[in-house]
C-alpha cells in the first residue's frame, strides 16, 4: 500500500511540475553592484548575458499594464529590481542595461538624492557605511543627500532611455519600535544605520534596546532621547558590570518608574506613514515626472495596517523580500521576489528554474 501511495504522489507532483511549467514570473532583487561587494560587475554582467538570452524583462509599471490589457504576462517575463538607490546603479548598472537592452525597477530612498548635478566621480562605499554616515550628517544638519547615492539629474536620465523605471521604498528608510519590553543595551559602536534613526542621531553606549521594524509596519512607539540618557547614564554607573539577566532586571524595574518610549496614537502613527510614503512619492514624481505607484518594503517587513495607508495614497503594488515568483496573473498586494545573496551563476539559474515554474515556485516560497 506504501508503494503505491508512493507512486501515486509521484505522479500527482509530476503532473503539478508539468502543469506549471512556463506559468511563473521571476522576480530578481539587487542592491549594489561594484568591486566592494558579492554582486562584482563581470558576475552581474554575466547575469544578464543570461537573462537577455532567454526572458523578456519589464518593468512593474509595464507588467502591471500588461496585465491590465491582456490579462496575464507572457510565459518568458521577468523582473529585475533594484533597493535604495546607489550610485553604482547608475555608474555601473545603467551602462550594462543599455548594452543588453534589459529593463529594471528601481525603488528609491529619496531622503539621500541630492538635486544637484554630480561635480566629480567618486569611489563606491558599502552600503550600510554609507548609510550611517549620512544619517549621522541628517541628524546633525537636516540634509541626507550622498554622494554615493543617484542624483535626480541621474536618474532622470535613466527615466528617458525607456529602461529604467523608478518607485517607491519610503523617504528615509526608518524603523520604529514596536514594543517596550527592554532586550539588550547599545554597544558603542554603529553596525547599521538602524539605531541612528531609532535614537534621532548619535548613538550612546548603553541606550535601552527595544524590538524594532520598519516604520511602515506598526503604530510602534516613540522614543524621549532625554530619558534615553539618562537611562544610558544609569546603565554606565549601576549595571554595565553586572551579568545581562541581572541588568536587565534591574534596568526593567527602572523602566517601570522612567520609561523612555511613548506610544504613538493611531493618528499619529497614520500621519508618520502618510508623511513618508506622500514625501517619497512627490519627490520622486516631480524628478521622473510620472506617478509613484508601487512600493518595496524596508527590509521586506510587511503589514496590512500599513498596506491600507499606502492604498490609500495611490499604491497599487507592494513588493517584498519573500522568496517565490509572482505568476502570470501576478497578486499586486504580496508580490515575491528573490535577493541574491549567492549570486553565482549557478544559484541564478537554480532560481530562474525554480521561479518560471508556478508549482516548484509555491513550494520554494512555501519552505523558505
């Protein structure tokens, strides 16, 4: 009985593979490429050699309207995306686009785009590094612009060549927190730029850690810097010897009588959203002179609290970090791609596999 139940479900998952095949969208998600990092551009050149041998590429928009007029994409469709909005995508990125006549959505953190055209060339950092020090510029003076980030003359000449489209990935890419149940102390040292946003600049050694995601997701909490150090100045004289489950006891009474975080009321929280998706969307539009309609999520976080704000400010798509394809008929809510943290030749084509297949794609989202 064993084996014929065996054979069975065989036959049942070959038919699924069949049935499927040809019936996925691909979905690729890139940050940066340069010399610094994983994704060199030899390997993404390789990448899109590749690509431009068997996909046709679009944009969102021109997926979206493709759907819209002929109900499904084509069996050979494929997306390729990019997160925050470096210069590489431009230097380095761009070029290669135009070489292979391949197209690619681009979702922009607009708090860093400076308005002035480039003066001169400028050597690639990582991106976190270059995050914190911009933060850290933001908070002290009021302007984020980088120049290790596009320039809006940049990226309007992207917008022309017909390759490049440009969305949404909020205005300053900040997290908040979304509980008050203290988890750790701050170290010294800045490891992402998180923190900068979450403790409105500098960050202090010893500053109350709470759980965190992205400021799209949750009403959260808001921070008093004030209390914050002072929490951090008893951290330093009362319990920064003491073994972390004894700190953090004694920092949680402390709490219960100073606490450092406020929540927000749920106007409050619906104007924050409102503010960073209408700032990002205006800014974006007045440089691409086209309306902002789709919106990646930071860090991939996700909520349907949020989602309903943005629907509300004109998003029709929400784009995300979990692993899959997003089919013919694409849900224009929960819209998967891949990030290629590996990205091998060989774990690209694993994925353009997996991901042209609608069957093979529900299992690789589903046991991912």
């Amino acid at each position: 009985m064993l084996f014929l139940f065996l054979i069975g479900l065989f036959f049942i998952l070959l038919a699924c593979y069949v049935l499927g095949k040809g019936k996925g969208t691909p979905v690729l998600l890139y940050h940066q490429v340069n010399p610094l990092i994983n994704v060199t551009p030899a390997l993404f050149e390789e990448h899109l050699q590749y690509i431009a041998s068997r996909y046709e590429t679009l944009t969102y928009t021109e997926a979206y309207d493709v759907v819209k007029q002929q109900g499904k994409l084509s069996s050979n469709s494929l997306l390729i995306t990019f997160d925050d909005g470096y210069y590489d995508n431009y230097k380095i990125v761009f070029p290669l686009l135009k070489k292979y006549n391949l197209k690619a959505t681009f979702f922009i953190n607009t708090l860093f785009i400076s308005t002035a055209p480039r003066t001169e060339d400028i050597a690639f950092e990582k991106g976190e590094d270059t995050n914190i020090k911009a933060l850290l510029k933001y908070y002290a003076s009021g302007d984020g612009t980088s120049t290790q980030y596009m320039t809006a003359v940049e990226i309007q000449e992207m917008q022309a060549s017909g390759l490049c489209d440009f969305q949404a990935h909020t205005h300053t890419h900040a997290p908040v927190f979304v509980s008050d149940e203290l988890i750790g102390f701050r170290g010294a040292a800045h490891h992402d730029s998180s923190p900068v946003h979450l403790y409105h600049g500098k960050v202090e050694e010893g500053y109350p850690v709470f759980k965190s995601r992205s400021t799209m997701t949750a009403p959260g909490y808001q921070l008093d810097v004030q209390r914050a150090k002072a929490f951090a100045e008893t951290w330093k004289t009362n319990w920064k010897g003491l073994a972390k489950a004894e700190a953090l006891k004694e920092a949680k009474a402390y709490l219960q009588k100073h606490p450092v975080l406020k929540a927000y009321s749920e106007e409050e929280a619906r104007q924050r959203v409102i503010k960073e998706i209408q700032t990002n969307q205006e800014q974006l539009q007045q440089i691409t002179g086209k309306p902002i309609i789709f919106f990646a999520w930071t860090w991939g976080h996700q909520s349907a609290w949020g989602r309903k704000i943005m629907c509300q400010q004109g998003i029709v798509g929400f784009i995300s970090t979990r692993k899959g394809g997003i089919g013919l008929k694409p849900d224009w809510m929960n819209l998967k791609r891949v990030e290629l943290r590996d990205p091998s030749m060989g774990k690209l084509k694993r994925i353009l596999m997996i991901t042209s297949n609608s069957f093979t794609s529900w299992i690789y989202t589903t046991v991912s």
